[in-house]
C-alpha cells in the first residue's frame, strides 16, 4: 500500500514543478521586457532632442517648454513699437499699447524661433481691449489734428481756404496693432478718419476781397466807456458779412436786437431832437459809419432814415439812423460778384471797408447843397438848487434844415449816374437852465458837455473817393 502510495506522490510531483517554472520564466521574460522598455525610451528622448537641435535654424534661441517661453515673449513686450499717424509719430512699448502674451499659444511656442514665427505673424501674443484703448486715446490726444475752417481775412485781404483735420480711428486700429504686434513690427500705420471742416471756402459766398470799393470813417470820444462797448457789440455783428448780388441787407435783421438780455448798455442817443441817455447808444454810429462806406462803394442806399437832429461825428446830410425793430437802414449789391464787410473799432474810430473785385467807377462823389434853413427856438427852465442866475446851456441850438443829397458816379472823366435824395433835419431847442437859489454858499453846476452839432460852413459841401 505504502508503495503504491509512494509511486502516486511522484507521479504527481513533476506535474506541478513545470508549472512553477512556466510562470518564472515568464516573469524572466517580462522584466527583461520592461528593462528594454525604458532603455529604448530614453534613447529616444534623447535622439528626439538630438534631431531638435540639428533641425532648428542656425542662431535660434532655445525656449525651454513654457517658462521659457514666457521669458522670450516678456522681452518682446518690452520692445518700442513706432505709432505712425499721418505726419506725426510716438513711441510706445508693445506693453504699453495693451498687448500681453497669449498664455494657450505660448505653450506651442516653445522652443521655437521666434524670428519664423515673426515672420509668419504668429507670435504667441495676444490683446487686452480695454488697456489698448485707454492707450490709444492717450496717442490720439497727442496727434489729432482739428479742421481748419476757411475765413476771410479780411485784414491782409485775403481768402483762407479750409483744410480737413484728421483724428485717430481708436478701435479702427486695433486689428492693425495686434497684427502688427504678432509680427514684431518695429512700427505700425494706425487708422485714421478724416474730419471735414465746418465752413468751406464755398460756403463763403465770396472769393475776392482784393479791392476796396468804399471806406469811411468816423470818430468818438474813448472816455465813454459804455457807449464804446455798443459801438464794438453792433460793428462785431457786421465784420465778415458778405453781401451777395442781389440780395437785400437789413442792418436790423444783421445786427439784431439791441437789448439789455444781448449785452448793450446805456449810453447818449438822440430821442425826439434832444440827447438823452437811453439803451444801445452809439448803435445809430455803427449804420451811419456803414451808410458811410456803402454810399461811396456805389451800393444801392434802399432805406435810409436821417437823425432827427444832425449828428457831429459827420457831415450834415450824410448819416443813418436805426432803431430796433422799425427804422432800419437797407442796403442791395448791384455788382455781378459779393461784397464783404470789415468793421474795425478801435482807438476812438469806427471804420469799415467793403472788399471785394474792383468797383466799376473811378470816382463816387457825394454832393450836399441846403434849400432852407429853419432857425432854432430857445426854452429857459429854472432850477431851484442852482445858485441865483447861474446859467448853463443843457442843450445847444441848431437850426433845421432841408438839402439835396446827390451821389454821382464817374467813369474815364464823366458823369454816369447820379442819385438824389431830399433830407430834413428839425430846428433843435436851445435848453438854458437858470439857477433861483438865493443861497450864497449854493455851489454852482458844471457846464455839461457840448454834444452838438457843427454848423455848416457853407451852403454846399462836397466829399469824393
């Protein structure tokens, strides 16, 4: 029994030692596997960076994989870029205008040259909005240029024309910058719009100023302050007005209303043949200084209204009145071109010019000649604060007149056309103020000054240009 027991037991014991030895070779084997495994592994790491090195351009920098890369980009952040808007140029860094790196891109970029990838405009870089416009408007402050309107400079004589201004396009040339930021660009052209000037030279409605037709002149005392601020109000309204063929001017509708609401203050004016003080005086010399220069610049005179009483700041028979809105002073250009005028006050002178080709006439002459002569009638008041028979003159007499105003036009030595005009001036009152006061310590009253008038020297007056 036991050595048939004995006999079984080894039967059975090599069966299971081949299975042992199956599985330990195997394990044999795959360690030998695995070893192989890494060892070609890093031989190929090794020779993938070798064909790296032998493959990338002579003189390329070697970005390691993203830090590297991040270094590379920061000192092309930190280069200047020139921004180049029409003429003018500034000089910022690429950080400045906004421009950061592109964290997704910059890992596919490393190792990489970064001259190839300039030049194929792939440059791991990318564009904060918000900053690059904040930048932007900080160079367009810098390099806007305004319209120049044209204007008439009516000094030299001169027609300016208008020049269009130019202003930076800020979000226009963003896709500029972030190309040209992507390609490493020393400078960049940023967009532009152009701004159209408000008033062309067409618009003008004149293109000759060359000439004088008509000047005139007339004077005023500078120590009345308020009376010169009207006098400069009303003539600012009317310096670079053109006149164009045809077409009637209104020295109301000009000027405008003389108002406390539009600046005019109180000042001498002529109310119902005496002086007075009263709103917007002096306005009345603006029209008269303008009827001045229109009347020998042989402008059609349409309207005219003379002062109730002469005035001293011209000859007799050669003023214009105006008061808002009613007596107006009207004007027509005759002239197949425009007509513009210059008004100038200044140093105790009112002048105007009118400009434009050159007047038809060799001379305009202006003819005054008096037909009656009404003598002026004397008024006593009687003043109880002035001294006994003290006596002060608040109004000087003139007498009235009617006469004939003549304009004529010459041409190579002859008369061509005359205009008539028959003007009347009312007898102005001689006022005496007579003192009553028996007090002998009243004090006495200045004398006011003289605002009349001078007497004509002559029945005939004559005044050409």
């Amino acid at each position: 029994m036991t050595s048939k027991y004995s006999g079984k037991q080894r039967q059975t014991a090599p069966k299971g030692g081949a299975l042992l030895g199956l599985a330990g070779g195997m394990l044999v084997v795959a360690g030998g596997l695995v070893g192989a495994y890494y060892v070609l592994g890093e031989r190929n790491v090794a020779n993938a960076a070798t064909a790296q090195r032998t493959t990338a351009p002579v003189g390329a920098e070697k970005m390691p994989a993203a830090t590297g890369a991040a270094a590379d980009i920061s000192s092309v952040l930190a280069r200047e870029v020139e921004l180049k808007v029409g003429s003018k140029s500034i000089r910022l860094t690429w950080a400045q205008l906004g421009i950061v790196a592109d964290a997704d891109e910059a890992k596919y970029a490393a190792g990489k040259d970064l001259g190839a990838l300039a030049a194929a405009g792939s440059l791991p870089v990318t564009i904060d909005r918000e900053a690059a416009v904040k930048a932007l408007l900080g160079v367009k402050s810098k390099v806007d240029a305004a319209p120049i309107n044209a204007y008439l400079d009516l000094e030299a004589r001169e027609i300016h024309d208008d020049k269009a201004g130019r202003s930076l396009d800020v979000f226009g040339s963003l896709p500029a910058l972030l190309g040209a930021a992507r390609q490493g660009a020393p400078s960049v052209e940023l967009s532009t719009i152009s701004v159209p000037a408000s008033v062309t030279k067409a618009e003008l409605g004149i293109d000759d100023i060359s000439q004088v037709l008509g000047h005139y002149e007339t004077k005023f005392s500078v120590s009345d302050k308020d009376r010169n601020f009207n006098l400069k109000l009303a003539a600012s309204k009317l310096n670079g007005v053109v006149l164009k063929p045809g077409v009637e001017f209104s020295f109301n509708d000009t000027v405008g209303e003389r108002s406390q609401a539009m600046g005019y203050k109180v000042a001498h004016v002529i109310s119902a043949g005496e002086m007075v003080d009263g709103l917007a005086g002096g306005t009345c010399q603006i029209s008269t200084t303008l009827f001045g220069a229109a009347f020998f610049a042989g402008l059609e005179i349409v309207k005219t209204t003379n002062h109730s009483r002469p005035s001293a700041y011209t000859p007799l028979g050669f003023d214009a009145t105006v008061v808002w809105p009613n007596t107006d002073l009207k004007l027509m250009n005759p002239y197949d071109f425009p007509v513009a005028i210059r008004y100038v006050v200044a140093n105790g002178e009112a002048k105007v010019e009118l400009l434009g080709k050159k007047r038809p006439y060799d001379k305009v002459v202006f003819e005054r000649r008096v037909i009656e002569t009404t003598p002026f009638g004397s008024e006593e008041r009687l003043d109880e604060n002035m001294p006994l028979d003290q006596t002060i003159f608040d109004q000087e007499g003139f007498d009235g007149y009617r006469l004939e105003r003549v304009r004529r036009f010459i041409k190579d030595g002859k008369t061509v056309k005359t205009n008539r005009w028959t003007v009347s001036y009312r007898p102005v009152t001689e006022y005496i103020r007579r003192g009553t006061n028996p007090d002998p310590n009243a004090k006495p009253v200045p004398q006011p000054p003289s605002h009349g008038p001078k007497v004509p020297k002559s029945d005939r007056f004559e005044l050409a240009q």
